[in-house]
C-alpha cells in the first residue's frame, strides 16, 4: 500500500478536484484507488451505500475511483447550522452538536477512529489519496489538529501542497506556508502544485524555480485551468458564486440563495440544460416576475431559513408567483418550508420552538433526533417517470397534502405532496435531477424541454477529461514513487 495526502495553502485552491483527477487517474491505470478526508466541513453531503453520510467531494472521488462510497472515506465531517455550532457526524451517523471551541477539544477523541478508516482503506486499495481542509498554514489550529499536519504526522504521510495562482500571490501562499509552519511539519511535504493555471506556462517557470528554491520543495507540475470543473459536483456554496452557474435559456428557474443551503447540487443538472436559466437569488434581491419555477432548496436550518425568507420578503414574492401560475419546487427543507408549521420541540436546530410555515402545501413538519439516510428509488406519481435519490433529513412530515404525493418508493412507500391545484410539488428526495427521464418529465411541468443528455455519463465522461488534463501537467509516475 502507499498514500500520498494532498494539502492546501487555503480552501478553494482545488485539493478536492486534483484528488478526484488523480483517483481516476490511477483508477484507468488499473489500481485500486481509495479517496480520504479526515475531517470535512460542508452541508453538500451524500448518502453512503453503507447507510451514512460523507462529504460531496468524497463521494465524487469514490465515483472517480470506481468504488462506492463509504463512511470510512471521511470519518469526521460537520455540517454547519444556526444557533448550535455545526452538528457533528462521525462514522456517517450525526453523534451530537458542538461550537468550534467545543469541536477543538473533542479532535483527540476523534484521531483513533479516523486512523482506524485509514486503516481500514490501506488494507483494500493499492493506494489511498488522502485531502486535507481549509489550509495548511493554519498553526494557531495546530495543537489538535485532525485534518492536516496532524493527521499527516499520525499516520506518517508525505504531504503535497497545492496552491491556487488563479487568486493571485501563489508564490506567498506557498512561501509563506513553509515559512509558518513547524520545521517537522515542513519536512513532510516533498513537493508542490500550481493550480488554476491560465496562459503561458513558460512565463511562470521563474515563479516555479522561485517558490522552489525558497521552500526546499520540488515543483511537481503547473496544472492548467480546468474549465469543465464547474460540471462536476461542487461541494462548497462558494461555488454557487462563480460566473457561469446560470445557462442563458428562456425559462427561468429562479433559487433563493438560503443562508444554510445544504446538497445545491441537486441543481446541477439543470445548470447543464440550455433551455434553463438557473438565477441564484441573492438576499436583498426580489424572485423575478416571469420565473416559470422556483425551487426551494435543502436547508441545514430550516427554521432559521424560513425566517431569513420571510425577512426578505421571498413570502409575498412566492405567494405572488404562484397566483401567476408560476411552479414551486421544494426539496428537503424547502418541503418542510412550503407547509403549514415547522416544529422543533426537541430544539434540533436551536431554542425549542416553532415557526408558521408559507403555507402552500396542507402539511406541517415535527423536527426530530432520529435523521433518515437512504438511497431510494421509484417513480414519480403524475407522470410514472423513474427516478433515484436520497433522502437525508430529520423529521416527520405529515397532513392532508401528503394525500396527494409526488413520488412512489420501489417498497410502494410514497413521499412528498402536491398542491390541490397542481402548481406546487415537495419531496424529501435529493438527485431527482440526476435522473434523465425523471428531469425531462419535470421540466415538462413547468414548461420546459430537456437537452437529452445523459447528466450521469457527463460526470465520467468529465472525470476522464480531468484524468487526462493532469496526467499532462503532473508526473502521474512520480507522484507514485513519492507514495512509496
């Protein structure tokens, strides 16, 4: 077995993307690859075939590895909320709440179960990819730390550090990460990567033998901007804010942009479609009169997201869309929004409470402990077009709207609601875009007409392309002898 971990100068320098590059990379060469995270923090989470949840980056990089994705991928993960810090899941399974001063002293606990997952992957893979988080220059973290240095010296890894010249001032990222951090520390990391790189490369080169020879550390490849990037599923809401995230069709699909937006990238496929303009809609700014869909997305904090709606008063402008006639789409929180009340008498998400809901849908949703992660799949009741998903939430939905369901369970279950008048659907499932003939019947509802293409082969077809953009810019070879 050998691992390499791949570590950031800062978050958003694009650890996540290489390391999914390199998993199918080393995949086509046919060895058996595992990704790994230690700690993640995002609220774009998959469901697991083990019955868990893991970061969005993790399970991409499990699809680019050819594997299914499990818990052991990214033992520690938390999903930020409101009022109670970011709830903490271990092992796939939510074991609690914690502020960041309460998580920095539970991080010891929690390095015996992360190696175990590391472990545990060692002994099925060739080779184990290993991504940290957020920077790893961030030393006033470092006595505890679990995701970078400190995971890299527990399990005696060479680090790699990646850089992002695409904000600006790479060669002080990478200069400045030596210069900050702990000479032992400094010594795991055998070389660097430039990302994001646009134009002449031969015009860096000084740059690359600057960093070099300020840091000690081999320059391991100048990577090139990758701009179908934005075509693979992002698991951090920064992405939402990059040019390019709205096609320029004619039907308008309008999202509020919710303060806890969680799993987004069920919006992905309909990015993808060009006869959709996706508009994010930022607080402050009214949902557009001639939207033909709004779709409520998943939250992490409902009821704290139901009140930022109504505080920028998306209410009066979703009752006003609908008597257009415009369609509402809710997924997951914005299902539980689109009812009558949300409960949270066991405070989940803050002080326990309650909180009146839009009111579009005869339904009321109860907050609970128990959260429920499964993949489904079925059909959707007005039109029997197939689908798959997930579900991923707390709480029980129940009342006289649920007599009307959107989707039937292959177990003959049934989810979601419908308005009486048709103009309003919800459903707890997630990926119902990821479906063609599920997408195209739904755009049909509102007015719109599906591309036809296969969105599931667009991500391989994506993550091959990627494979090969870095086996040009990277010595694919070398990397592997630095594992051993």
């Amino acid at each position: 077995m050998t691992a390499l971990m791949f570590q950031g100068t800062g978050s958003d320098v694009g650890k996540s993307l290489v390391v999914a590059g390199l998993c199918r990379a080393f995949a086509n060469r046919g060895l058996r690859v595992r990704p790994f995270k230690p700690q993640n923090m995002s609220n774009n989470a998959a469901v697991t075939a083990d019955g868990g949840e893991i970061g969005r980056a993790q399970a991409l990089q499990a699809r680019a590895c050819r594997v299914a994705a499990s818990v052991h991928m990214n033992p520690v993960l938390l999903k930020p909320q409101s009022d109670v810090g970011s709830q903490v899941v271990v092992l796939g399974q939510a074991v609690g709440n914690a502020t960041a001063r309460d998580f920095q002293a539970m991080k010891p606990g929690l390095l015996p179960t992360i190696l175990d997952s590391f472990r545990r992957l060692e002994q099925e893979a060739d080779i184990v990819l290993v991504e940290g988080a957020g920077s790893a220059a961030e030393v006033n973290l470092r006595a505890n730390d679990i995701a970078n240095m400190g995971f890299a010296r527990a399990a005696g890894l060479p680090v790699i550090l990646i850089g992002d010249i695409d904000r600006g001032g790479v060669i002080a990222q990478i200069a400045g990460t030596k210069a900050v951090l702990d000479p032992a520390d400094a010594a795991l990391i055998t070389g660097f990567l430039v990302n994001k790189f646009r134009g002449d490369p031969a015009l860096f080169q000084p740059g690359m033998d600057l960093i070099a020879e300020r840091t000690g550390w081999a320059a391991l490849g100048l990577i090139r901007y990758f701009r179908e990037a934005r075509r693979l599923p992002a698991e951090d809401a920064v992405a939402l804010d990059r040019p390019g995230a709205a096609a320029g069709g004619s039907v308008v699909v309008a999202v509020p942009r919710l303060a806890h937006i969680a799993n987004f990238d069920d919006l992905d496929p309909l990015l993808a479609e060009p006869s959709l303009r996706v508009a994010m809609i930022e607080p402050g700014q009214a949902l557009p009169g001639d939207a033909n869909l709004v779709i409520l997305p998943g939250s992490k904090a409902t009821v704290a997201d139901l009140e930022d709606f109504r505080r920028n008063g998306w209410d009066i402008d979703l009752r006003a869309h609908v008597r257009r006639g415009g369609r509402v789409l809710g997924l997951c929180g914005g299902y539980q929004m689109l009812g009558r009340l949300v409960a949270d008498p066991e405070g989940i998400e803050g002080a326990p409470g309650s909180v009146e809901g839009l009111g579009l849908l005869e339904v009321q949703t109860v907050l609970t402990s128990d959260k429920t992660l499964t993949e489904v799949t079925g059909t959707s009741i007005p039109d029997g077009a197939p689908f798959h998903g997930y579900e991923m939430h707390v709480g029980r939905t129940e009342g006289p709207g649920r007599a009307r369901p959107l989707l039937r369970f292959g177990d003959g279950r049934t989810d979601g609601a419908i308005s009486a008048d048709g103009r309003v659907r919800a459903t707890y499932v997630h990926g119902l875009f990821g479906g063609d003939a599920q997408r195209a019947a739904m755009l049909s509802w509102f007015g719109a007409r599906a591309a036809g293409f296969s969105h599931e082969a667009d991500i391989d077809r994506v993550l091959d392309a990627l494979a090969d953009h870095l086996a040009r810019d990277i010595d694919l070879d070398h990397l592997l002898s630095v594992a051993r």
